[in-house]
C-alpha cells in the first residue's frame, strides 16, 4: 500500500513538474531548442522536437481562440489570417529569432506567435 503511494506521489510531482517547465518556457527557450533541431524529415525522431511542436501547437490554438473571440465580440483581433495557413518553419523561426534576446526572454511562446501572426496577416485598418 505505501508503495502505490509512494509511486502515485512521485507520478504527481513528475507531472506537475513537467507542466510547470512547459508553462514556464520562454520564447528564448523555444527559440534555442528550436535553433538546435536539424530542419530534416528525422528532425521529429526527437524528443525535443516533438514537445516544442507541442508548445507551438498549443500557442496557436490560444492564438486562435483570441482572433476567433475577437471576431464574435466585434473587435479586431491582434491578427486576420486566412481561414488556412501554410506554415514555413524556417521563416517563422527567422521572425523569432529576429525579436531580441532580452525582449524573448521576457515573452511566452505564444506572445511570439501572436507577434508573428501580427507581422504576416495585419489586420486591415479601418
């Protein structure tokens, strides 16, 4: 009994740690990580790929949910993508680490995606 204990414990704190340092990656982290990873066919192979592809994936769906919110409440979201987008990691990657190091270090990777939406579909003025 105090094993299953012990092993329910230890599960919980591996997985509260593991959602605390996702939560907590800069968009300096990301930016690094991603800087590292071969841009090749294989490059999903690793682990690290696969959980920065998480950590985007997860930035654009919040991303998404705020132009989509901003659109029902009649207010202009911070982007106007088309309904799809192509995306190009290397110039997406290119515009993040074209942000400066000391302001990355300050944004979550969503405030990065959310500049780069920003950047690649404005929204029109008016």
């Amino acid at each position: 009994m105090m094993k299953k204990i012990a092993l329910a414990l230890m599960a919980a704190c591996l997985m509260a740690g593991s959602a605390a340092a996702q939560a907590g990656m800069t968009l300096d982290d990301f930016v690094s990580r991603a800087n590292r990873i071969p841009l090749n066919a294989t490059a999903m192979l690793r682990p690290d790929a696969h959980r920065l592809k998480g950590e985007a994936e997860r930035a654009f769906r919040t991303v998404g949910t705020e132009i989509q919110t901003a659109r029902t409440a009649g207010r202009t979201p911070p982007a106007c993508p088309p309904e799809r987008i192509n995306l190009d990691v290397r110039q997406l990657l290119a515009f993040l680490n074209g942000i400066p190091e000391a302001r990355r270090e300050r944004m979550t990777v969503t405030d990065g995606i959310r500049a780069w939406m920003r950047s690649r579909y404005p929204c029109a003025a008016g």
